[in-house]
C-alpha cells in the first residue's frame, strides 16, 4: 500500500491552471524530493497534499485514507516551512508542544517526547529560549523538532534549506537525510535546487510548467533524462543540446556543427531527415588534437581538479565542456571529440527523449 | 548608520524649530501653566478678589462626594467604551482580515465613522434613541421596554457609551487589521497542521502575538474615553439625567464654565493632567517591553 497517493491533481487560481494533473504514488518511509524552477507548481502541490490548499480536481490518499476534503488538522502530517514558522511568543519547548498539547497528550508524555526530539537534534540546551534568540540553523532545528515530536505519517518540507548560508546547508542536508532515514517516515522534499535534489531523494519529481516532466531515481534522471527540459534541468553545468537531423535509416545523426555520429546504442525508428536535438553532458567531452570539433574559446573557468570551458562551435551554437586537469587554451581555440557513447536523443519537435528502437 | 547634521550656532535650528515650540507653548504649556496657577488660587463669585490658597481646592475636590462620583462614572464609562470599541473592532479586524467578496469596501466603510465628528455622532445617535423620535427608541417603546435615555441614568450611560465606542471602533479596526497583517500567514499555517482549529488558533496564536497592538490601544482608548468624549456626552446627555453621564472631563466644564468656579475647575483639570501623564509613561514603558518578536 502506497503511503502517499495522488491521483489527477489538478489546481486552477482564478484562469490560471497552475497544475495539469499530477499522479504520484510513494512508497513508506520513502523520500520524494520535488524539484523544479520557480512558479512551476512544486510549492502548490505540497500545499495540496498538506491541506492548505484543496485541489480543483484529483485526490491525496495518505496511508491509504482519503483526505481529500479533510483540514490540515485531520491529516496527520508535519511541514517545515521555509521560513520556519516558528510561534515567536512562545519558548523552544512550547513550538515543540504545541502540536501534542492540542491533541491532549498527557503532560509528562510531551516532556519526554520533546525531550527526545531535542536530544536527537541537539537543541536539548535551547529548549526555553525563545525563536528571536536562536540562528538560522537552530531554528531550522527546532522547526525539525516540531515536525518529528508528533509522529506523523507523512513530513512536508517547503524549501527549507534555502534560508541557510551554503556551508550550514550541506550540513542541515546531510543531516535531514540521515534523521529522514533512522525515523523511516514517508516525507516529501520541494526544492529549486537540483543538488539538493540529487543528493536527498529516493526518488525525484522534476516539475516543469504544472507537470511532472519524469519521475525516477536521482541516477536514472541524470542518466536517461525524459526530454530536453529535464536534461538541462539536472545537471551542473547543465547539458549541451546541438541541432541535428536523422540519417542514414536512423543510425545516425549529422549535426548542424558537422560531423555524423553513429549511434553507439542502436538506430532510432523515425525517417531520415528528421530534425533532432542532440544532448551531451559537458563532463563527456573529450579532447581530441586530431579529428575533433573546434571550439572557439571564449571563456575558461578553472576549478582546480578540473577546468570549465565556453565557446562556440563552427555553426556558432554554444558549447560547454568541463576537462580533466589544467587546460592551455593557447590561442583561444581546442579540438574536442563528442563519444557517440554519451549521447542523449530527443525529438526537436517535441523535446521528447528518443531511445533506440527494438 | 546615523547621519547628524550638525548646526553652527543655535539661531538656524531655533528657527527651524520655532513653528513647533511656539504650538507647545500657546497650545499647551501656557494653559497648562495657567490651569496650575489657577488651581492654588481662589476667587469670589464676581472675579473681584483673588486668594492664594495652596492647596486646598485639592483638597476639597478630592473629599466631594460628586467629584467622586464622577470619577466613578469616568471608571465605568472608560472600562466599558475601551473594551467594547477594542472587542468589536477586533471582531471586525478578524472578519476582514479573512478573503472575503469585497472586502475592500468593507474596510473602507468601516473607517468612516472615524471622520464623523463627535457632535454629529452623538445626534446620528439621537435620531436612532430618542424615545419619541428615535428608530430604535421608539420600537423599544413600542415592544414595551420602558426606554428613556433622559429620564433613566443607566440607559443614558449606555447611550453615551456605545457612541463613543462606535467612534473609536473605526481607529481600533485600522489598527488590529495591521496587525494582523503582520503576522506571517506561514505560522497560522503551522498551527493548522499542528492540529489547532481556528477559535484555538485564534487564542493561541493569533491573540498572543497581537498583544503589542492591543495594549497600545487599550492605552489609546482609554485616553480617548477620558478625554475626548466630552462632545459626544455634551450633546447627548449634557450630562445628565442628574448627574448620570458625568464624567471628570465634563465635570470641569461644569465647574468651570458653569458654576465659575474656576479655582476647583482648575485643580481637578490638573488631576487630569496628571493621569493623562502617567498613563502615557505605562505606555511607553510597556510597549518597549511587552514586544516580545
């Protein structure tokens, strides 16, 4: 049985669709991690699933029972809002209460429960100070605490990371996986940020203009993105995409820059001629003295271990590369080599991923 | 950082200054003055012999029975009129604060009675509670409910009561709204998921975090019934029946312009003076201390 499940989401504010339908079904103890560009209906969705907002069309299932039309209250969920949303008149140990005392937990049951979520999170020396008091990630923590103190089926995280400066959020990341993981509860993640994303997901939603563009493992998203949005969603720096056509029966590919590139993995069913966009990850380039492509230099970022470059091709389309080492960029120009290995397939008219055919 | 210009010479922010120490000064500190040189003095009836006398009209003010009651009348009038101006005010801040279908013309109307004048309030009133002429008078007559605001104190006080309350109800309104403006709609949200229904929300949440606004215009309010009421109750009441409606502010009218008796008039606007002050020191000192975000 699904822990979560969603069926056909749909919202509409006012004329504007902001969902398109939305089907999703996680697993217990799952972690889901919906990520996507801003306004592209991440933040919507969870507030459905949270009952802050109801759906136009479609249905939530939590644990197997409908909620649907039930309030937040009634839907046995924990969120942990951007901002925090900490209670400011009341002590660390009164936010993280707060939830037990309405639903008349006896008191010494609070203490302890508040006590162990506090151990657990390594607030138990804040517990009565009050939220103006505390930092960023203390905050975060206690926000934490106030979520995992009431057991709940299902934990909602509304970008919580993105209030922290970048080194207390790769911690707060880690941290967030390695409690998500030891409590086992079902939780869904939203976040603008693809590593984020990467590195906390079971499995990721990539959202794009209301819809879910693919949903699949971390690995699998990076590997065999769906189309081109997720392609150069995923991915840092993001993928190359070069124009092309099909031919010779759809084994291979000439691209607008040049060269024909048989495909490693099997010829495409679709007539030749047909337009295409060809994706290559900039850490698949290779470089090439000889029979590669030249790329015209005209920005080189040097990141130690390995070397960021920009420039054009001969067709003038863009092209990133990530090399290996230092690169001499003697005379603002290099030969590079595409494998035919690392291609990725998508239909130019559709932006649909192309796979080989049976 | 704090940019501090800073004057050669004392004539140029003299100057700049003059408009509103020269307002102090004729507007208040010379009354003031004049009301506490008034209040040690003494005259006869006809303003032919004056007296030094200390501090006895003090002393006998304090010791009058109708000063007292007065003062008692001050305490119920100013009791009833904050809270209930702040009650419904609040009541009507929560309701607009919600989306509602117009809410804008909502709030706009609800602001207006703040600009009506209170002499003008108190005869809007009147049309609506005068036994014989009176909308609602007349159908509490009708119904068989004995209502004479002239002739039955307690029901003057009422009438005195809800429309100077009515008049503050708009301020108060303007201000809850903000306030419950400010509060970061992501925390109520929070506490629905924590499971608390909206009156437990309300009390919890909502109520706690509004309380910087509601002791500001507790302060306000009863400021605003001690002293700025006068023009309703005068045109309302005058006062009366007897003395039913009296409160100390329109108490120095009488004594004063009245009875002429301007050396106890004086003392008990000094009294005033006096609260006015301090309640504005609890003011201040609270605020700064009671906003706890």
């Amino acid at each position: 049985m699904a822990s979560l499940e969603l069926t056909g989401i749909q919202k509409a504010f006012g004329a504007t669709q902001v969902l398109h339908g939305i089907d999703l079904a996680v697993a217990e103890g799952e972690m889901i991690v919906i990520v996507g560009a801003s306004g592209c209906g991440k933040s919507t969705l969870l507030r459905i699933v949270a009952g802050l907002e109801t759906p136009s069309q479609g249905s939530v299932r939590i644990a197997g029972r409908e909620v649907t039309g039930l309030e937040p209250a009634d839907r046995d969920i924990a969120m942990v809002f951007q901002n925090y949303a900490l209670y400011p008149h009341m002590s660390v140990f009164q936010n993280m209460a707060y939830g037990l005392k309405i639903r008349g937990t006896p008191k010494a049951e609070i203490t302890r429960r508040v006590g162990e979520a506090a151990e657990l999170l390594g607030i138990a020396a804040l517990l009565e100070r009050r939220p103006r008091q505390l930092s960023g990630g203390q905050r975060q923590r206690v926000a934490m605490g106030r979520a995992i103190v009431r057991q709940p089926k299902l934990f909602l995280f509304d970008e919580p990371l993105s209030n922290l400066d970048a080194k207390l959020r790769v911690q707060m990341r880690a941290e967030i996986r390695r409690l998500q993981r030891r409590l086992g509860v079902t939780s869904l993640f939203v976040t603008h940020d693809q590593t984020e994303a990467m590195t906390l997901g079971d499995r990721l939603v990539v959202m794009h203009a209301g819809h879910a563009a693919q949903v699949a493992t971390p690995m699998e998203i990076w590997a065999r993105p769906a189309d081109t949005y997720v392609a150069g969603f995923i991915g840092s720096p993001a993928m190359n995409f070069l124009e092309g056509v099909l031919v010779e029966g759809g084994r291979a590919v000439l691209l607008r820059a040049g060269p024909v590139l048989h495909f490693a993995d099997g010829p495409r069913a679709g007539p030749d001629g047909q337009r295409l966009i060809i994706g290559i990850r900039p850490e698949h380039m290779r470089r090439d003295p000889e029979a590669g492509l030249g790329l015209a230099l005209d920005l080189v970022e040097p990141l130690g271990s390995e070397t960021v470059l920009h420039g054009r091709l001969p067709g003038g389309e863009a092209l990133t590369a990530k090399l290996h080492g230092a690169v001499p960029a003697a005379g603002g120009a290099l030969r590079l080599a595409i494998p035919a290995a690392e291609l990725h397939v998508f239909d130019a008219a559709s932006g649909r991923r192309l796979d080989a055919g049976p | 950082m704090r940019k501090k210009v800073i004057f050669k010479g004392v004539a140029l922010p003299l100057l700049l200054l003059a408009p509103q120490l020269a307002i102090t000064c004729v507007f208040f500190l010379w009354p003031a003055g004049a009301a506490i040189w008034q209040s040690v003095l003494q005259q006869d009836a006809w303003g032919l012999r004056t007296e030094f006398v200390g501090l006895r009209n003090f002393e006998e003010v304090l010791v009058d029975p109708a000063w007292r009651e007065a003062a008692w009348n001050t305490l119920v009038f100013s009791a009833a009129v904050a809270t209930s101006a702040m009650a419904v005010a609040l009541f009507l801040a929560v309701q607009a604060d919600k989306s509602i279908r117009g809410a804008n013309l909502y709030k706009t109307l609800l602001i207006w009675p703040y600009a009506v004048a209170p002499a003008v309030a108190a005869v809007l009133w009147l049309f609506l509670f005068h036994p014989s002429i009176g909308l609602i008078g007349r159908a509490l007559n009708q119904a068989g409910i004995l209502w004479d605001y002239k002739l039955n104190g307690g029901q003057a006080m009422l009438l005195v009561i809800i429309a100077s309350a009515w008049k503050q109800v708009s301020y108060n309104f303007i201000f809850f709204l903000a306030g419950l403006q400010s509060i970061p709609r992501s925390v109520l949200e929070a506490a629905a998921i924590d499971g608390a229904r909206p009156t437990r929300r309300f009390w919890t949440v909502v109520f706690p975090l509004l309380s910087p606004t509601t002791f500001f215009l507790l302060v306000v309010n009863l400021v605003y019934a001690f002293f700025d009421t006068f023009g309703v109750i005068h045109a309302l009441t005058g006062g009366g029946p007897g003395k039913a409606t009296e409160t100390l502010i329109y108490k120095v009218y009488v004594e004063g312009v009245q009875n002429t008796n301007l050396g106890s008039s004086a003392a008990q606007s000094v009294i005033l003076m006096v609260l006015v002050i301090a309640m504005t020191v609890v003011q201040f000192r609270f605020i700064e201390r009671r906003v706890h975000y």
